[in-house]
C-alpha cells in the first residue's frame, strides 16, 4: 500500500471515506456482586456516628424537589439522601457490604488497594479481553498493540504487564497505558489504537490492537464517606461509580482478506477530542493517601451538555460520507452510546441534542444495572446497544477530567443488531434478553427514570455454576477458544458471564451544597 493510498485525516480536517478501521471483537466482564444503594447506608451506620450518617426515609415532596431539602441537613444525611434517587438501582462490585477490606476500622490504604487491583483488576481484565477476542476469531500471536487505560490504580508495571502475562501474549507486544483521563479513557484508548492503526497502514503492516479498561471503585467507598464525614463535603462520586472491565480489537485490516470472525462490529468514521475551558477543577479524581478522591461539581452536567452540540457538528462536517444529497444528518438520526456519568448528564445531553429516551436506551439501561464504571463504562454500552435493531451509525461520547470530551462516530454491522444472531452473544455475555412475549424500554418523566419490562428472561445457553449465594448475580462458564482454566493457550478453556435481573427507577439528583 503507497503512502498516497493509506486512509487517513487529511491536512483540512476531514477524514477520508474509508479509514478501515474496525472494531472485531467487544467483551465485557463485572464482578459478580450487584450491590443496591442500601449497601452504602449499611456501611455508614456501621461505622460513623448515628447523629449524621442515619437518614430517616425522605418525605415525598423532598423526593420531588431537591431544594426542599433543609440547608442544614448535614452533608452525611445529604448523600446518603442523594444515594437512594441517582436513578441506579444496582452497582456492580467486586463483593457485597461484608466485604473484609470496606470492613476494616479504617480505610482501606492505597497499598491495600493496589494489592486488590492486581488480582480482582487483571481477573476482570483477562476475561473481558478473552471475549473479545474470542468474538475477533484471531489468534493472540497476530496482536500487535495493547492500549490499556485505568484511573483506579497507578502501580508500575502497570496492571496490562499481568494482564498480557495471563493471557500469553508475547512479552514484546507493544503497550500503551493512558492515566490521569477517568471517564473519558476508553473513548480516548479508541481515539489511540485507531492512531496507532493509521500509522500501520501507512507501513503496510497489520495491526491488531487491543483495547483494555478497567475499574475498581467500589473498595474506595470508606475512603470517601471518611471525607464526607470529617470535612463535611457533598461527595457524590460515592453514590454513583463501580466496578468492570471492558475490551475490544481493533483492526486495520491490512493482510486480512476475509479474515477470521464475522467481519467488523462497528466501523470507525472519526473522532474529536477537545477540552472544555476552565473546567480543570470541576470534574477529576485526586490522588488520596487512602486511594483517589472523586471531583465533581454541580457544574459538570451543564457543562458536558452544552459541549455536546459543538462537538458533534465539528465531527459530523469532518466526515464526508454523513453528508448525503448535500445534507447533514441531525443528533437523532444517529443511535447514542453516551457514557452515563450520572443521570442529569444522560438528560441533559438528550435535551440538548433533541433526542428520544429510545436514542440512549442503552446508557440508561447499562447506568440503571450496573452504576458508572468509569472508563469501562462506554464499550459495554456499545456492547449492549448490539442487542437491538437500531440505526446504521452510532455516536459514542465521553466526558473525562479536564473536562475532556471525547466522541467518535462509528456504523455497526446489520446483522449485529438481529435478536437471531445475537443469542449466542448474550448467552457468553450474560445479558438480559427478552423472548417474543416481553419488551424492556427506559423512559423519563421529569426528573425520574422509569423501566418498562415485559416478560423478560436471562438468556443463557451454558450451565451456570454460582460463585455466591444470594440474588446479587450469577456466574456462567462456557467454553471459549484459546486459554484453559489456568490462563494457558489451548484450544479450549473456560470463560465467565455475569448476569442478575434489575429495574430501574428514581430522581435525578446529582449534588447539592
């Protein structure tokens, strides 16, 4: 391939109309424990003084309207408040309340942490990534990049060194490990294998590269109520994040032919990133002797959304190919795949861009089930937006620190979104499907999320052998095709699926003062 032939960002901006660039592989891996808000109630009660940390049940017209909340309820009572209405019925997490680190007379320290990280954090990896190459059809020698991101643990070697061990990749693939991005890292480890891909064709060499995120936040939880407790702080973050691992191939093409595997999941039109003005202390997440410590304002929904519209005209009049019979195409004529930093963020976004609950019912559903997990969060939304039949090209958009946005807009294979095809996707993912007699859909009215549900069922072709007892989740084990049950290539192996029934529902309260 000639120089002048690679597909690639020209010198006006505009992306060229086929950069052949793919994503071939997603996987996604939680934890097995879905923990509801009751769970951050339990642990302030158990360990801070009853005088602040217990809430008796808000009345309804508090419910209805933040500001009738009293200016001098303290900021204990305030969160856990907040807690029961951010419109997230389950978070996953690595273990339930009785979890022996969260249970300590004293925050867990960052080297506790770090220990956690580098065995529950590389076990989510490693699965994550097995799926998505399991779903890719390749072989884990023709990987040629990893770009890994995380904001919840900054050990060196960084945790994809343990992850690239345990899956056997060779020792010599190239790494890339992105910090200090938070929510906006799995957009921006997209936005980087795909540069790294370009560089590729522009060799003529194949790349194969994969991406990684990974999240463990639940385990931060006594590290943050220590600070709402002792400094009196409205600390949100606590009510909103945690815990998951995402991954997906992405491919060049070059040297593939055929290749192996049912072609492309999504293709890669083009990206944006860009910075919103002075917004450096609105949203981040501090180094803490006792971990990381979330950042967010009260200005951060406003803020994204009103970023949002610049942005995705910015893009839309990059790529050439949108603009057929000389027309752009609007917000709603696009699928969403937004990252669901929290409730008014999802809204305010739809608002903004004129959208239709219908648009972002895979943010909502993926917020309302599993929480916010950070950089992990964007490809499972991408992951479940594959189950429905939807629209030829999906926006995908992230905020992270600085504040970052990050958006790419990419079309999806047809035949991704048939309910056919995709039983054995979500039997190996574990996700809630519905049969002929059900239906699930998200809608909002005023500032509650409401869910819909038919007669609705876990599809799961795979015998399921349970990891603990209770309604929290449920583990499947299904046969994949390149590591045994230690983490050895072989033909055959083990991985795991995680799924648990939820609904839905609650305000949309993000902060208070």
């Amino acid at each position: 391939m000639s120089p002048s032939a690679v597909p690639t960002s020209t010198t006006n901006g505009h992306f060229e109309s086929d950069l052949n660039l793919a994503l071939v592989g997603l996987g996604v891996e939680y934890p097995p424990f879905l923990v509801g808000p009751e769970a951050l109630e339990v642990l302030a009660n158990r360990y801070y003084p009853p005088s602040t940390a217990y809430v008796q049940p808000l009345s309804l017209s508090m419910r209805s309207n933040q500001a009738l909340l009293p200016p001098t309820l303290p900021q204990d009572e305030k969160v856990l408040s907040i807690n029961r209405f951010t419109g997230i019925e389950t978070r996953a997490a690595i273990g339930d309340v009785e979890h022996p680190l969260v249970n300590q007379p004293h925050a867990p320290s960052i080297k506790e942490l770090n220990t956690l990280f580098r065995e529950e954090g590389v076990r989510l990896s490693v699965n994550a990534c097995k799926k998505a190459i399991s779903e890719w059809g390749g072989s884990i020698d023709d990987i040629t990049h990893i770009v890994s991101t995380t904001c919840t643990n900054s050990a060196n070697p960084g945790f994809d060194h343990f992850v690239v061990k345990q899956l056997g990749i060779r020792s010599s693939v190239e790494k890339i490990l992105l910090h200090g991005i938070g929510c906006s890292g799995g957009m921006a480890a997209i936005r980087t294998a795909a540069h790294l891909a370009l560089g590729s064709s522009y060799r003529g060499k194949p790349a194969r590269i994969l991406i990684l995120a990974c999240e463990i936040s639940s385990v931060l939880v006594r590290s943050e109520l220590d600070s709402i407790h002792q400094d009196q702080q409205t600390r949100v973050g606590v009510c909103l994040f945690s815990d998951c691992a995402s991954a997906a191939i992405l491919s060049n093409g070059v040297g593939e032919d055929d290749g192996p595997g049912p072609g492309p999941v999504y293709e890669i039109l083009g990206w944006k990133h860009q910075i919103i003005d002075d917004s450096e202390e609105d949203l981040g997440f501090d180094v803490d002797p006792l971990g990381w410590k979330v950042v967010l304002t009260q200005r951060v929904p406003t803020l994204a959304s009103a970023a949002v519209s610049p942005c995705f005209e910015d893009l839309v009049n990059s790529i050439p190919e949108l603009h057929e019979a000389g027309q752009s195409p609007t917000a709603a004529s696009f699928d969403w795949a937004l990252h669901p930093g929290g409730s008014l963020i999802i809204t305010g976004v739809e608002q903004a861009m004129k959208l239709t609950p219908q648009h972002l019912q895979a943010s909502y559903e993926i917020y309302m089930k599993y929480g916010n997990s950070s950089s992990a969060t964007i490809l499972s939304v991408l992951n479940k937006l594959r189950e429905t039949e939807g629209k030829d090209r999906v926006v995908a958009c992230a905020f992270g620190p600085g504040i970052a946005l990050e958006m790419t807009i990419l079309r999806r294979r047809k035949e991704v979104a048939s309910s056919v095809n995709q039983s054995e996707h979500n039997a190996a993912s574990g996700i809630l499907s519905t049969d002929g007699a059900g239906s699930r859909n998200t809608a909002i009215n005023g500032n509650n999320i409401t869910h819909t549900n038919g007669t609705a069922k876990t599809t799961n072709d795979f015998p399921i052998e349970s990891e603990q007892s209770g309604n929290v989740g449920t583990t499947a084990d299904s046969a994949a095709s390149s590591w045994n049950d230690d983490g050895e290539a072989t033909a055959e192996g083990s991985t795991r699926a995680d799924g648990a029934n939820g609904s839905a529902g609650g305000l949309t309260v993000e902060d208070l003062d």
